[in-house]
C-alpha cells in the first residue's frame, strides 16, 4: 500500500512539474511577431519588425482607466527620470504604450494621455493604438488579458513586460501599486550592460 502512495505521489510531482516547465517555457518563448504595425500618437506607422534594437518595457492599458493604468504610467516616468540619470533611458531603453480599447483611444487621445504624465513628443516613449486584431495578436503573445463587461472600464491583467532587442519576452513586473521601481530599474541596469 504504502508503494503506491510513493507511486502516487511521484507521479503528481511529475505532472507539476512538467505544467511548471510549459508555463515557463511558455512565456520564454513569448516575441511579438515582426508583421504587427500599430500607429503612434503622431498617427505614424510602429513597425515592430524594424523597431529599434532596444529593450523594451512595455505596458498595456486604457486611458479611461480610473486606477491601475496611471499608476503604472506615472511610476514609468519616475523610472525614466532614473533611467536617464544613469544614460540608458533613449540609449539602451525605450518604453511602449499600448492601449486595449482602439476604439476610443484615438492616436489624438493616446496623445493627450502622454501629455497628462509629461512625456509627450518622446522620441523614446511610443503611445501605440492600431486594429484591435494586431493589439490582441500582441497581448495573446504575454498572456496578457483583457475584456470589455460593456460599460467601458475593462477588466485586464495586471502586468508589464520587459523585451530584449528583438522584442522577446525576458521578464514580466506587477502593474499599479506593486510597481516597485527599484526592483524594475535594478532589473534594467542588469540587462542593459
């Protein structure tokens, strides 16, 4: 009796670990694909098969947002002042905006979005919105979800992503209050050298 508990046993840990290892390699394997354009603040095509090859940090979110969205877009800022301080922001690092609701999040209103926290005509920060299609291809690629229950404040995951140069996942961070920019720029400095 007592062997088939082992048996038992082992073989859970097993399937634990091998769901762990997909979910892993899952995200590891995460690159936006080259064909997705999206259109800039400016109404200028974001190409992200010819995007600078930078690290990226990138956010998703609404601009209707009554919370988590502009934490996160105002602890990004207080991370670019650091960032710049130490010369990578532009150099190394760029951010990426990206809204989930096209619809309402017109290249002129993602502009003025900008413009609330500071950073418009940022030749680093891209405020992104295009086809719904493409924005979905991007957030499926993180697992990033979101939906609209029909009254315009969306429900959505609650993280942020870092990319290497070729746009590939390397690491995800807490949105909102448990933004800790410290721990993100210690990351930054670490993969930027």
């Amino acid at each position: 009796m007592k062997k088939i508990y082992w048996i038992s046993a082992l073989a859970m840990l097993l399937i634990m670990a091998a769901g762990i290892g997909y979910f892993i390699y899952r995200d590891h394997s995460a690159r936006i694909p080259k064909d997705i354009r999206l259109e800039t603040s400016d109404g200028e095509v974001y190409d992200f098969g010819k995007s600078d090859k930078k690290i990226k940090l990138l956010e998703f979110i609404y601009t209707n947002c009554p919370d988590v969205c502009p934490i996160t877009t105002q602890r990004m800022v207080h991370l670019k002042k650091q960032l710049e301080e130490r010369n990578l922001y532009g150099k190394r690092i760029q951010f990426i905006t990206i809204t989930i609701d096209p619809y309402r999040d017109t290249p002129d209103v993602m502009k003025k979005y900008a413009e609330a926290f500071g950073v418009a005509d940022d030749e680093n920060w891209f405020f992104l919105t295009g086809d719904r299609k493409e924005i979905q291809k991007i957030a499926d690629t993180f697992q990033f979800q979101y939906r609209d229950p029909g009254n315009g404040f969306y429900i959505h995951s609650t993280f942020f992503y870092v990319l290497d140069e070729g746009n590939r996942y390397l690491k995800k961070f807490p949105m909102g209050e448990r933004f800790d920019t410290r721990e993100v720029l210690e990351y930054l400095e670490k993969v930027s050298s």
